[in-house]
C-alpha cells in the first residue's frame, strides 16, 4: 500500500510563516506527488540544476501516479524539457510510457508532449504555467526515476539549490502524524533560507533527515547523527512551537563537528536563526539582571544579535564559519569588534536596562 504525500500548497498556509519573496525574483516551487521516495532518492533532485541527481520512486509506477512541480505563483514559461531515467548508459526508471502536462491554475491540466525514451519537451511562447507535472499513461513495471526539470520562464523558477526531504516517522504517536508532516513541509520550506545564513565554502548540508516523534522521549527536541528527534508530549501541549524543530534544523544544517565549540554560542547561534530569521518578534523579554552572553540558548541569542548589528553585520556567518571548521575561540569576538566578548557583554546588558 502506498501511503499519500500531500505536500505543502495544501498544507503550509495554515502554519503562520512562509518566505516572503519579493517582486521579480524568482517564483518558489513544490513538488506535489503521490509517490514515496525511494533510497534517499529525493523529490527535489528532481529539479535541482544538478542532472547527476534524481528522483527514484520507492515503487513501481502506476498509471494513477504522478510527480507535479507546482509554482508559486504562475510564470510566462518558454520552454520545458524533462529527462527521466538514471545517469548512466542504462537509464533505469524512464518513463516509458506517459505525457508531460501544464496547468495555468494548478488545477486543471492539458497535454503539453509526449514522453519518447524517457524525455520530453516543448517550446511554449510565454505561455503562463502554474504546474508541470508527469503522468503516466499506462503502468510501468518499474520505479519511476526523474533526473531534472528545466525550464526557461519569467520569472524564473527557483530551483531548489539545498534539495531536502525530511522523513517523519511517527509511528509512535500516530495522534501528531499530520502535526508532524507540517512541521516537516515548513521546515524544507525554510530549509534555502537558513542554509542561506549558514553557508561556507565547499559544505554541502545533508538532503535527507528523519524526523522521528517519540512517546518515551522526555525532553522536547534533539537533533544527532542527521536526525531530529521530538517528544510527542511536548509538541501535544505546545503544538504551536514548530520553532523548536527550526531550531532543530538548524543544528542539523550547523554540522559542527568540533568539540571545542562552546555549547552556548551552538545553542544561541541556533536560537539566533530561529529567533531572528524565522519568527521574529517572538524571543519574548531577556532579564537585564540574570543575562549572559553565555547564557546559551535565546538570551545568547539576543546578545548575538546586539553584537551583529552594532558591529559586524557578517558576526553570525563569521561565526558559523569558525565553528564548522573547529577554529573558534572567544578571542575572535576581539578580532572582529575591537573588544572582548566580556566587555560586549557589559555593553549588552547596560542596553537592556534602558
Ligand atoms: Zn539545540
């Protein structure tokens, strides 16, 4: 039996908060499928600019299946072209036997070419497209593997340049199933833009996470080994802290690997992305008399941010940086400010009085 996957168009409005996207820059996309992912292969290789990487369905492909890229918002598209099957002389998992289709409203769909060894494409004149999706025609017996979609359109289309899926295992708490695939749809939402604040040179941050939620598990969330754990009895009181599992995220994206690292910059570092990328306005008050920088988790976060916009507007990607490469130490708070972490702290604390 195959398990439904209804993706986030559906879902993601009811969750508060989705990035905003200015004019003119490129339109986000979904993919919407009924097909489970197989072997870590996921949805969004598919439409990665990266032809190496695929789509593998976890099942055979039948004639009700399909793979949908689904646009934001509709774009005057002038060409579309898929290439399905693995790299490689054998091609495994092509589309034998289906069409390409194209809706202007995301709803109704028409036949736009017909697939032909596992390929298909079109030239559009600026035709203005919601939805492309693959359909088979017959079933194959065989899974479906879908290496890219290009498509040439204004705006562009935003290819997902830190493809992610996040696998939510809740047969423990079956109760938060549809809690939980929210969360995770959010959190591959925000996946580009907190990979934004967080990137360095050559890292690559993981595209497959599990996300298990756990009865037994008694604290609230944990992230560990590419994993992210969450307790089903917090998130059942507390089912509006998806912030908590942003958090978690982002310790999967942080990748650290150094012991060295100070447990406090980690936990604020990470709270700071949460805090001030993700729900601003929500860090709630900070104790100007009980307040440290190293007070870990949104007090240091709240000091993060103080220091990042009086001083160094790079502080928290600088920091990053350090931290993934295992070189950080408190002085280089003086290299990059001109004082101490104590004497900012000083400073700190004196403008929460006010
Ligand atoms: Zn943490």
């Amino acid at each position: 039996m195959r398990r439904a996957i209804r993706l986030a168009l559906v879902l993601v409005p009811t969750m508060l908060i989705v990035p905003v996207v200015a004019r003119g820059e490129p339109v986000a996309a979904i993919v919407d499928t009924n097909l489970e992912t197989g072997s870590r292969q996921i949805r969004q290789f598919a439409f990665d600019g990266d032809a190496e990487t695929f789509f593998a369905s976890k099942e055979n492909l039948g004639v009700s299946d399909h793979f949908t890229l689904v646009f934001d918002q509709p774009v005057s598209v002038k060409s579309i072209a898929v290439v399905t099957g693995k790299p490689g002389p054998e091609g495994t998992g092509k589309l034998k036997t289906g069409v390409l289709e194209v809706s202007t409203d995301g709803t109704t769909f028409t036949e736009l070419a017909k697939f032909a060894d596992g390929e298909a494409r079109e030239d559009l004149q600026a035709k203005s497209i919601r939805a492309v999706r693959i359909q088979p025609t017959a079933d194959q017996e065989h899974p479906l593997t879908v290496r890219e979609f290009t498509i040439a359109s204004d705006p562009p289309v935003a290819r997902f340049e830190y493809p992610v899926e996040i696998a939510v295992d809740c047969s423990d708490s079956p109760e938060l199933q549809e809690w939980a695939d929210k969360v995770a749809r959010l959190c591959e939402l925000w996946y580009p833009r907190l990979n934004e604040a967080l990137k360095s040179d050559g890292y690559k941050p993981a595209s497959y996470i599990k996300m298990r939620i756990s009865s037994s598990y008694n604290g609230v969330a944990q992230a560990g080994g590419g994993n992210i754990l969450g307790s089903s009895k917090f998130f059942k009181a507390h089912p509006d802290d998806v912030g908590a599992m942003i958090h978690e995220t982002v310790h999967i994206i942080q990748h650290y690997q150094s012991r060295k690292n100070p447990g406090w910059l980690v936990e604020g570092l990470a709270d700071y992305i949460r805090f001030f990328l993700f729900e601003p306005g929500k860090i709630g008050p900070i104790n100007a008399k009980r307040a440290r920088y190293d007070g870990s988790y949104r007090t240091t976060a709240a000091f993060l941010a103080y220091v990042n916009d009086k001083y160094d507007q790079s502080l928290i990607s600088k920091l990053n940086v350090l931290m993934r490469e295992g070189t950080y130490k408190d002085e280089v708070f003086k290299e990059l400010t001109g004082k101490t972490v104590q004497e900012l702290d000083e400073e700190w604390r004196e403008s929460l009085k006010r």
